[in-house]
C-alpha cells in the first residue's frame, strides 16, 4: 500500500516523494488510491477561493493552482488527446501525433475551453465544489484503468496502468467518492469548517427566518456533489469509450484528458445546480 501511495503522489502531483518500487501491481493500487490524491489537491488548492477580491478572481487563481500542483499533466494530455482525436487520422497516426511536444489548434481550443469552464464554473461555488470535483477527476482513472481496458501502445505510463484495477475496487472507490462527496456538501450546507466558506450557507443564505426557498438553496450541496461526480464520472467514460474506439486503448495522454473533462463536468453540474 506505501509503494502505492509513493507512486500515485509521485506520478499525480509535484509533491515530492521517493518511488522506489514501480511495476503493475503498485501501479494499479497506485490508481485505486488516486481518489485520495484528489482530495488532497483539492484540499490544498482550494484556498485562493477564500481571497477577497471578485470571485472570478479566486476561481482563476484556484484552478492555476491547481495545474501547478499536477506539473499541467493532465491539461497537456488533454491538449494532446485533442490533437491527436481531431486529426481524423487513423489510430497509429493519431498516436503519433500525440506524442508530439507541440501542440496544435484542436489542442489549444480545448485547452482553452476546458479552462474557461473551470474557472466559470467555480466562481459561483465554494471550496467544496472544488475538492469533489478533484476526487471525481482521479476516480476516472481509476475506472480508465480497469481490467477491461486496454492500452494503446506497448510502452508509456498508459502501458503501465491499463488493465491493473479490478472492477470492484473501481466500485468501491466510487461508493467511498459518493460519501465523502455528501459529507463535504453537508459541511458546505452548515458552514462547517473550510467547506463553510464561501459556501451558500457560509454567505448567509437560507439562514433567514420564513425564507424557505432559501433555506431549501442553502441545504441543497449535500445532494448536488454527489449529482456532480456521477455526471464528472460519466462524462469521463464516455471521452473513455470514444478513445478505445479511435485509438484501441487508453494512453497517459488519455488518462490526463479524463481527468480534466471529469473535473470540468462536476464543476459545471454542481454550478447549475446549487
């Protein structure tokens, strides 16, 4: 379990640990624990929400932040992933395509796009809108890397961790997502702790006397979290089941791309429906 962690904080972030142990069996509890990584990276990167100034300000800052502490891994795989599936090219030319350094204009729409999103999405929420939508972008790699996935080439870190996560730990790590998603809406609700700020109770609303309709919108994260994450999930699968169509299997550029769109997608839920 240690060689795990080490592996997923090392491979997932810019914290530095010491890997030293790298093969199939801790890569794929490496991506069962990445989940946990994104509770971390949320927790962490969460805080220039909290900043006076324009909340749109706060959002921007927050999700940079965030692409800091993950080296832009996962954008890069997107911008990549995007090159490579917008080429129109066969698998084996679209693979090579998206081994290259630069990026083209299908990269750099999405790329943009995608952060747009984010960052819009996450002026109207709170800290733990973020910190989901974070867990909800590590748990589509944990689904990415199930048995029944196949890798795309031979070598590479999609090489390494495709194929190593049984389906019942994908299962369970997403029953363990779902609760802590509704603990965090529920701290959110009650303007408990970090969660509380910048939540809607944590700005006062439905704590007015005989306001009801307030008071329905200020308990209402509890379920819209984990609303996101099903829909941040299922919007990852369904990029997943567009890639092993066009390419065969999954990539790290794939893996990356999943992670910003399940991130994207529970940020957009969440801000529609809280």
């Amino acid at each position: 379990m240690l060689d795990g962690t080490r592996f997923a904080i090392g491979t997932l972030s810019v914290f530095p640990v010491r890997v030293t142990r790298v093969d199939r069996g801790v890569a794929g509890r490496a991506m069962v624990l990445a989940p946990v990584l994104g509770l971390v990276l949320g927790l962490v990167s969460c805080w220039p929400l909290l900043l006076p100034g324009p909340p749109l300000l706060g959002a921007a800052l927050a999700v940079g932040l965030l692409a800091v502490l993950t080296r832009g891994l996962h954008l890069d795989g997107l911008a990549d992933l995007a090159d490579g599936l917008g080429s129109g090219k066969p698998a084996s030319q679209a693979l090579d395509i998206m081994k290259k350094s630069d990026i083209g204009p299908f990269g750099v729409m999405t790329l943009v796009l995608v952060l747009v999103i984010q960052v819009a999405a996450l002026s109207g929420l709170g800290p733990a809108a973020l910190v989901a939508a974070c867990v909800t972008g590590r748990l589509a790699l944990t689904w990415a890397c199930r048995s029944v996935v196949p890798a795309a080439r031979p070598d590479g870190l999609g090489a390494l961790v495709a194929g190593t996560v049984r389906p019942g730990a994908a299962w369970g790590a997403t029953a363990t997502a779902l609760a802590a998603a509704a603990a965090l809406g529920s701290m959110a609700d009650h303007g408990i702790g970090l969660m509380g700020l910048g939540s809607a109770a944590g700005h006062g609303l439905g704590l007015v006397a005989g306001d009801e309709l307030g008071s329905v919108a200020g308990h209402r994260m509890v379920y819209v979290l984990p609303l996101g994450v099903v829909a941040g999930l299922g919007a990852a699968l369904l990029l997943l089941r567009h890639a092993r169509r066009r390419l065969g299997g999954v990539t790290g550029d794939v893996l990356g791309a999943l992670v910003e769109t399940a991130t994207a997608a529970t940020l957009t839920v969440c801000a529609l429906f809280a």
